[in-house]
C-alpha cells in the first residue's frame, strides 16, 4: 500500500478503536453485528490488510457514524464523536 493508504488505513482503525470505546461494545459485537467474519475484524484492526469501502460503510452504521468521520480531521472528530449517539444493540460481551 502507498503511504497515504497507510496512514488513512491507521486513522480509520484508532478511529474505530475509539467509537468501540466510546460505545462500550467489543470487536466480537462489531463482527456480529456487521457480518464481517470475526478472523477478518481481527486481521483488519491489526493492519493486515485494509477495510474494505463495504466493511468500513457496515462497521460506522453499525456504530451510528457516516463512514467519512473515520477520516476527519482530529478536531472534528472529536466534536462529532461528542455528538453522536452510540445505539449498538447489546451483545453478549467477548473479545477477539
């Protein structure tokens, strides 16, 4: 991958690390309730390999984001990542 893909790849996963946090959910509920296999999750948040466009559009509506706000600048991450409601159903909680 080129660098840029990188560091947009690095964003995305802290990103979505965050809004995991923020959410009180695991990367199992995210697997589950997206439909990505658990094994993918894992290898894409690792950095094995990138989201794809369909993966990183189920993981934010899952979370209750646009799939842009992965890619926002910081400050306005962190305003909207104050704004946005988290209404993941609640799942058994696991990790991988």
């Amino acid at each position: 991958m080129r660098p840029e893909t990188v560091a947009l790849a690095e964003i995305a996963i802290n990103r979505i690390e965050t809004a995991l946090d923020s959410a009180g959910t695991t990367r199992l509920s995210l697997a589950t309730a997206t439909g990505i296999p658990v094994s993918t999750l894992r290898r894409r948040m690792k950095g094995h390999g990138a989201l794809d466009i369909d993966q990183l559009e189920r993981i934010a509506t899952t979370l209750g984001y646009e799939v842009e706000a992965f890619v926002l600048p910081e400050d306005e991450w962190r305003g909207l990542q104050r704004q946005t409601r988290h209404d993941m159903p609640d799942q058994q909680n696991g990790e991988m």
